[in-house]
C-alpha cells in the first residue's frame, strides 16, 4: 500500500494555505501520496487513516490558536496517534512577542497525544517569499523522507 500524507491546515490570508500547498508539491515531488484539507473540513478521526500528518496554522493575536482550529484542537484529546510521523508549519508575524506560538501549541498536542514529530516546526512571517515558497517544499521532501518516502 502506497504511504500517504494528510496535510490539515487554517488560514485567514492565504498565507498557510500557500505554504500547505508548497509542502504538498514537496510531498508529491518525493513520491509521496498526500492529501490537503481545510481543519473545517476535516474530522480528527481522519487523521489515523494516513501514515504521516501536518498540521498547518497561523498564529491568532498574541499566540492563540485561531477559531477555526479549537474544536479540532480539543477533539484530538480523544486520539491516540503512536506511531504516526508527524509536523506542524504556519505563518506568523515576528512583531508578537511570541511568534508563531499556535506551531509550538499544535507542537505540543501531537506529542501529548504519542505522535512522532520528526521536524522542527516551520514558521515563516507574513506572506512566503519565493524562497521561503522553496523552504516549504523542501520541508515537505524531508517530511517525506521520514515516512520512507523519497529519493
């Protein structure tokens, strides 16, 4: 059976969104099967269908996690995710004095909850550069890489 990835994101400016996607080239471009959902759209209990998990969110005011991620958030308490590689990604704004806190929360849950997080979590302000575009991608080939994945 091919591996596969479900990537789980939020985004109110298209700022986390453009970097799910990035990712998700990354993912493919490593051979890769993965799948991109908005968190509202997506059950917690989805997650245990697929071998690797990302979860994508931007960071709300001074370091909460945004509406549209609570429920989804709190819902995951009901999860056991041992054995599960997993990873957290989002934008953010360094002007906050905790930036990019919702990754580090999100962080936290997956290892609350027995996933393996393999990756560092990767935030990058505001809209992603074309650089930055190629940091996601590449953060998804090494995600990848840690599923079996990839060259």
């Amino acid at each position: 059976m091919p591996t596969t990835c479900l990537i789980v994101y939020t985004s109110m400016t298209g700022n986390t969104e453009e970097m799910a996607n990035a990712i998700g080239e990354g993912i493919k471009k490593a051979g890769v099967n993965v799948e991109i959902k908005d968190v509202l759209m997506t059950d917690t209990k989805d997650l245990l269908d697929f071998d690797g998990i990302l979860l994508g969110s931007y960071t709300w005011g001074d370091g909460g996690l945004p509406d549209e991620y609570l429920d989804f958030y709190d819902e995951m308490d009901q999860l056991n995710l041992t054995g599960k590689k997993a990873a957290v990604f989002g934008s953010c704004d360094s002007s906050y004095e905790e930036r990019g806190k919702a990754v580090d929360t999100l962080i936290e849950k997956l290892v609350e909850i027995e996933a393996d997080v393999v990756l560092d979590g990767l935030k990058i302000d505001l809209t992603p550069t074309k650089d930055e575009r190629e940091d996601c991608k590449q953060f998804g080939i090494e995600f990848a890489k840690k599923l079996g994945g990839g060259d």
